[in-house]
C-alpha cells in the first residue's frame, strides 16, 4: 500500500510539472496589441452616459467579467418617480460584443412612485474593438416625454477580455487556472488509484490461475 501511494505521488508530480507551464503561460498571455492600438481602444473605453428626467432617475452599474466565460454583465437601476403601467426598455448593443440573452434586450413593465427597477443586459465580447451597450427606457400614454438613457463604451482584447484588465478580473482567472488544475490532478489520481487497484486485482487473479 506504501508503495502504491508512493507511486501516485511520484505520478502526479510529474504531471503538474508537466502541466504548470502550459498553465502558466495562459494566465500570462496577453492580447497581441501595440500600444498604439492599444491606446486607441482606451480611448474608446468611456464611463458610462446617462440622461434622466425627474419622473424616471437612471443609474448604471458594471460587473466584473467572469473570466471563464467572460460573459459581462451591466445593469440599468431606474427609480420611478410616477406610476406608469407601460415604461418600454430596449438595449442595443453595438461593436464587437454579442448579447447572451435576446429576451433581455426588449420588455415592458409597470412602474409605481418610489420604486426602484434594475434591468440586467450581458454580452460576450469576441474579439479585438469596442462594443457600445445603449439602454432606453421610456413611458408611454399621458407621460410620453419621459425617457431616461444610459450609454457605454469598452474595448476587449483577442480574448475576449474587457480592457483595461481590473485586479478583481485578474484574481478572478488566476483562482479558475487554480481549480482547473486540482480538477485536473483529481481525475488523473483518481484514474491512476483505479487502475493501480484493477492492477493489483488481475495480479491476483492471475497468481490463483
């Protein structure tokens, strides 16, 4: 038994010397990008724009980027200063990104005075560029006029990775890499414990023939 563990030791040693690099390499890969371009999406890169009335307050809110699926998700909060029965939301989204979810892009819904609403939109970012998200809600009926908007510019990198890469993101992708490779190591010691023990079995076997 000492000897078995001393194999599976020795084995998953190997392994994660062998897998570290490959590793490693991808937590430090970055976007093949001159500075100069890379200064030309920053550019692009603005903080959010939002235009309000007093009936229909906006505000936006970005989440970080999962860093495995690198879905983002951004939110538009509206807080209703009128009852409404039919304030229509769209989300257009522009550029380099594509929307996860259609159904979120398009909906109607009723306001009350001193309610507060969030509105979810998420996209993927594909490749290099920017992607423009724009969101508008607006009344209709007797409070036509009301309308309140909020509009924003990132730029992604090759990898999908919203730019400029945020300390959260970052600590984010390097706790995937983690458990991605003690995923790994645990299917490759559990296999190996599995058939050193269908080894050990046949020798057995074997040995009473």
């Amino acid at each position: 038994m000492q000897n078995l563990f001393s194999n599976l030791f020795i084995l998953l040693l190997i392994f994660v010397s062998l897998l570290s690099p490959a590793f490693a390499q991808e937590a430090e890969s970055t976007d093949p990008l001159t500075d100069t371009e890379e200064d030309k999406l920053f550019e692009e890169d603005r903080p959010a724009e939002i235009t309000d009335v007093q009936a229909l307050r906006a505000e936006f809110k970005q989440y970080t980027q999962d860093p495995s699926s690198k879905i983002a998700k951004f939110e538009m909060i509206l807080k209703s200063n009128i009852d409404s029965d039919r304030i229509r939301v769209t989300w257009t989204i522009k550029g380099v990104s594509n929307a996860v979810n259609e159904a979120q892009l398009n909906l109607t819904l009723a306001v009350k005075k001193g309610g507060v609403y969030t509105l979810p939109v998420e996209v993927v970012p594909i490749t290099t560029g920017v992607t423009e998200i724009y969101g508008k809600a607006q009344a209709f009926g007797a409070d036509a006029n009301v309308v309140a908007t909020v509009r924003k510019n990132f730029a992604s990198n090759s990898n999908g990775e919203i730019l400029p890469l945020t300390e959260d993101f970052n600590s984010k992708k390097n706790m995937n890499l983690i458990i991605n490779i003690l995923k790994i190591v645990f299917v490759v010691l559990l296999l190996s414990m599995i058939g050193l023990f269908a080894l050990k079995k046949a020798k057995v076997w074997y040995k009473k023939d």
